[in-house]
C-alpha cells in the first residue's frame, strides 16, 4: 500500500476543468433533459468526492475513483466528450460518434492499446516549424481525463514563478511579477531552453512524480502512454540526436528523451518537472513555460547561475 501524502496543511487541490457539468442546452431534446439534470447532480458528487479525496492525501484511492469513473459512468464520458469534442453534435454524424465510442471502449477496456496520431506542423516565430503528433480524439478525451486529475494534485506544487500552461497564469502574470522584481536586482539574464520538451528525460519526469507522492501505477501508465507515442525524428527537430529512441514491439518507436508533443498532460508534466529541476538547484527564475529571467543581487548568486549553466 501507498503512504498518505499530507496535503491538507500545503495547499488545496486546483481545479483544471472548472465544474464536471453536461451542458444542459437547446440541443438536449426536452425529454432527456431530466436525465441531464440527474447525470450533473451526480458528477457535482463526484467531483467533491475527488476534491476531499486529493485534499486528504490519499492520491491512491484518487486513481481508483477516477478508473471507475473511466470505466462505468456514462455522465463522466459525455461530460469529457463535450469538453474535448467540442461543438461534435454540429460536426460528427450519428455513425462517426458511434465509431469513436467503439474505440473509446476498446482502449479503456485494454482492448486496443495501440496510442493513434497524425503527424502536423506549426510555424515558429523564427520562421522553422514546430512538429507535433496530434492523437486522435478518443485518445485525447482518454488522455484529458487524466490529465484534470493530475492538473488537481500537481499544479499547487508548481512553483509560483512558473506562469505557463497553468490556470489563472499567463505572460501577462509573468511580466507583473517581473516588474514588481527587477529593481530589486543588480543582474538581469535572459534565458530559453532551447528544445526543452524533446530534451527532457522521461525517467526524470518518473522520478519527480514519484517524490509527489503519486501512486507507481499511475506513473507506469503515465510510462507507458508516453512511449508509445511516435517518435519525432531528428531531422524533424533539425538538430541531431535529440532524440533516442527504443523498438516498441514492431510497429512503434519510443521516447527515452522528450516529452511527446500533442497529448493534453505533456505542458503540466513538463513545468512540473522544470520546477522540480530548479528548486534542487535553489534557482528562482521568472518563467512562462521553457522561456525566463533571472534576477541576481548578490554576487554569489551569479557565481551560483555561471556553475549551474
């Protein structure tokens, strides 16, 4: 059995979706919207269930609620269909939902465990091209699931000058608390981690889950949905050996290195991480996502940054 984490005294657990609710709107024919009703009725427990469940430390009986929940609750699946498919009653035919909840059951009852995507790319400031691997919906709407779980137990853990891919963050936070910092100090350095999601190793992601206090289940699921994940060339990053890889199986290449781009935990898993990684080196850097400054008053402090780099 797994140790109860203390939480209750650190912080409460943050609330990534905002409110588990069905939209009870004009597209719910008038004789179902009862049901709708009851099915938001019995998320609201739900959600206060997990809530009191995260606040009290016990993150193990937290991923058996949400398994559950997964695996038996019709509301839960509509509620996250709604939320990541967004608009799907205007966009998808009756046989094209069915379609998607067929392969949704087929990876949820493990099935189908085979992770799908489609490789595309997005501009960069710079003028090259970012390269992500886009998972189908099904998984998407597996992986968010997850995703508002881990967002209720680690985003208090974040450290508070991180302002990336978090609730209530923003470059516009990032740059209040830089202007209320600055003169403070007698450096400014700039910085970015250049290709930091493809640089980053997973086992330390591992690690720094695990000193959380999240049960070894979840970060082996956490493992292995990772490592299916296609693998993002080194001519794609246009840089070599960015990327090592593994054979998964005979169809599959996996990460050893970089946190795949595309699935809904990558960011959090990632500043999560970053933070982890600079506390050890008693660093307090003003950051939006892989992007910051540091601002130095002493001279040991910059002895302390010129050892670290």
């Amino acid at each position: 059995m797994f140790n109860k984490v203390s939480v209750r005294d650190e912080y409460k657990p943050a609330r990534n979706s905002g409110i588990w609710r069905i939209p009870n709107n004009s597209i719910i024919p008038l004789d179902q919207r009862k049901r709708v009703v009851k099915a938001n009725r019995y998320l609201k427990h739900q959600s206060n269930r997990v809530y009191n469940i995260i606040l009290s430390g016990d993150f193990e009986k937290g991923v058996r609620v949400i398994t559950f929940l997964i695996e038996n609750s019709t509301a839960y699946r509509v509620m996250w269909i709604n939320k990541v498919a967004k608009g799907w009653y205007y966009n998808l035919s009756i046989n094209s939902l069915k379609r998607i909840l067929g392969r949704l059951d087929r990876i949820i009852y493990k099935a189908d465990g085979n992770l799908r995507s489609s490789r595309t790319y997005i501009p960069k400031p710079d003028g090259r091209t970012r390269p992500l691997g886009v998972p189908s919906i099904e998984w998407r709407i597996i992986n968010a699931m997850w995703t508002d779980f881990l967002y209720m137990i680690l985003d208090r853990k974040i450290p508070k000058w991180q302002h990336g891919f978090r609730r209530n963050k923003s470059v516009l936070t990032a740059w209040k608390q830089i202007w209320k910092t600055y003169k403070k100090g007698s450096r400014i350095y700039e910085f970015d981690l250049k290709s930091f999601f493809n640089k980053l190793d997973l086992r330390e992601v591992s690690r720094t889950l695990l000193e959380a206090g999240l049960p070894r289940s979840l970060v082996a699921y956490i493992e292995r949905v990772n490592s299916m994940f296609p693998l993002i060339r080194e001519e794609e990053l246009q840089e070599e050996e960015e990327v090592k890889h593994i054979k998964y199986g005979s169809d599959y290449l996996t990460y050893k290195k970089g946190m795949p781009q595309g699935l809904p935990w990558s960011p959090l898993l990632a500043v999560f991480t970053l933070g982890k990684i600079f506390e050890e080196h008693e660093i307090k850097p003003i950051m939006f996502a892989d992007d910051g400054i540091i601002i130095l008053n002493k001279p040991q402090e910059e002895e302390m940054i010129k050892k670290t780099n």
